[in-house]
C-alpha cells in the first residue's frame, strides 16, 4: 500500500491509517513509516488531524463529541445567546460564564440554543 502525504491532506492520510492495524506499519513505504507512527501515536491519545480551510492542518482533541462541537456553532446563530454573551463580556449576566473553548454555560452546564438541533439529540 502506497500512501501519499500532503500537508493539507492530512486528515486524508490519518483516516486510511485508521482503518489498518494501529500498531503495524509492515505495509507503508520506508520513508513514509515514521509519518505513520506518529500518526498512530496522536490517534491512540485521541487526536484527530483535519483540513483547515487556510490550507493546513488543524489538530483537535477527538475526545471533544460531535454534538459539543455542533452545539457550540450553533450558539453563534441564536440571538438570544448571542446577547448573553455580549453580557458575560461585560459582566452583567454572573451566572453564565464563557470559557476559553468560547461555548457559553450556565451555572457550568452548556446552553443549548433553540435554533438547529432537534431536543431529541441533547
């Protein structure tokens, strides 16, 4: 099996990676298994390699759900949290805080917003 790396790709390569035995690199070209292990260690912390949309990587904590993540683009969308946020910045809402993943909390619970996700997901 041939894999070609390319910087913006990387995603691409972790994902083929992935799918083989985590631990064998029997299969990858010479030069490329230093790449492979790496690749191999980052996955087993929970690292996960993606696109950026500047051409690049972006490396990301796996362990973060999917539905944080949705959760947190979201929250941009509705008005109602948008104005808390403005007030957490200015200090006028203390019971909500805004941590530095900037995804808004109540009392240290996430706020889900009311526009985007079906309530049967949360």
């Amino acid at each position: 099996m041939s894999i070609l790396y390319h910087p913006s790709k990387a995603n691409v390569v972790a994902d083929c990676l992935s799918r083989l035995s985590m631990g064998s690199t029997a299969h990858v070209e010479e030069e490329r298994r230093e790449l492979a292990k790496d690749v191999h260690r980052l996955a087993r912390l929970g690292v996960r390699l993606m696109d950026s949309t500047e051409g690049g990587v972006v490396v990301m904590n796996g362990a973060e759900s999917s539905l944080m993540l949705e959760v947190k683009g979201k929250q941009d969308q509705d008005p109602i949290l948008l104005e808390l946020k403005a007030n957490v910045h200015k200090q006028k809402a203390l019971a909500f805080e805004q941590g530095g993943n900037d995804v808004l909390r109540y009392q240290g619970r996430l706020c889900v917003p009311m526009v985007g996700l079906p309530r049967s997901r949360i």
